[in-house]
C-alpha cells in the first residue's frame, strides 16, 4: 500500500466571514461546536502514525482560533508538512503573518478569494473590509515566505 498524500483535519465552522454561498448555515455554525485543542492533537497525531505525507487545516477558519499557533507549532514538531485553507485575513496582521511562516516556512495555503472587486468581494462574504484584508494578507505572506498560494474562486 503506498503512502496517504493527505488528510483532511476539520477544526469546526467558526468563521470571520459570513459568505453568501456557504455551504455551511448560520445555524449550522451556531448548533456545531469547534473542535478542542486536544482533539485537534489527536487527529494530528494520527495523520503521523498513518504517515500521511501532508494534513489539511481546514474549518470554518482555523486562523482564528485562539490555539492556532500551537496547533501548527504542534503539527511541524511531529513532522507534519501542513495545507491551510484561509480566507487570509488574519494575514493581514504582519506579526501573525511573521510567526506563521517562522513556525512552518513550507506552509503551503489555499485561499478563498470570490471577486476582484473589493465591494463584490465585501458583498459576498458579508464582511466590510474583507477584501482589502486578504490583498493585505497576501503581500504579508509572501513578505514572510510564501512559497505557493493556490487561490480559491
């Protein structure tokens, strides 16, 4: 049996945006709670035994998590190469942004980004400000580092 490429590693639906299109309802994220520190761990951890080559970090928007940092430290201390899946505006913060890719310089993201036009993009997230957020974000990350950014329509 080869090895596992990836793994899915879904921390829950809390979310800084609110997009139109989301598959996820309001009520959804309100009724699901987020997963614990130590769930998040454990998943890791069984990505590694499994010796899956790569976990996703994938919610809601794990950037927003008050453990995030410890998580991603914990996942580069067991080896794991780490995909997120963003939306970016967390980036936006340069010492967030810094510490990110001091933690994992690989970290390879996927990034949700609707429109080119920031009061569309605004519109659809429902979130005032979030494009020129995320356009700050990806100057940040590759200030930082950023090596491959796959952008999500």
């Amino acid at each position: 049996m080869g090895k596992i490429k990836s793994m899915n590693i879904t921390f829950g639906y809390s979310c800084n945006n609110n997009c139109i299109h989301c598959l996820i309802g309001e009520d959804e994220r309100n009724r699901v709670r987020d997963r614990t520190t130590e769930e998040v761990k454990k998943e890791i951890l069984k990505a590694k035994e499994l010796d899956v080559e790569q976990i996703i970090f994938i919610g809601g928007e794990v950037t927003i998590r008050k453990d995030y940092f410890e998580l991603l430290e914990f996942a580069s201390k067991n080896g794991m190469k780490v995909h997120l899946e963003t939306n970016g505006r967390m980036f936006a913060i340069d010492s967030f942004a810094r510490k990110t890719f001091e933690i994992m310089p690989d970290l390879d993201i996927a990034m949700s980004f609707h429109h080119p036009k920031k009061e569309i993009q605004d519109r659809i997230t429902r979130a005032k400000g979030s494009f020129n957020q995320s356009v700050k974000g990806i100057k940040n990350m590759k200030k930082y580092g950023l090596k491959h950014l796959t952008v999500i329509p």
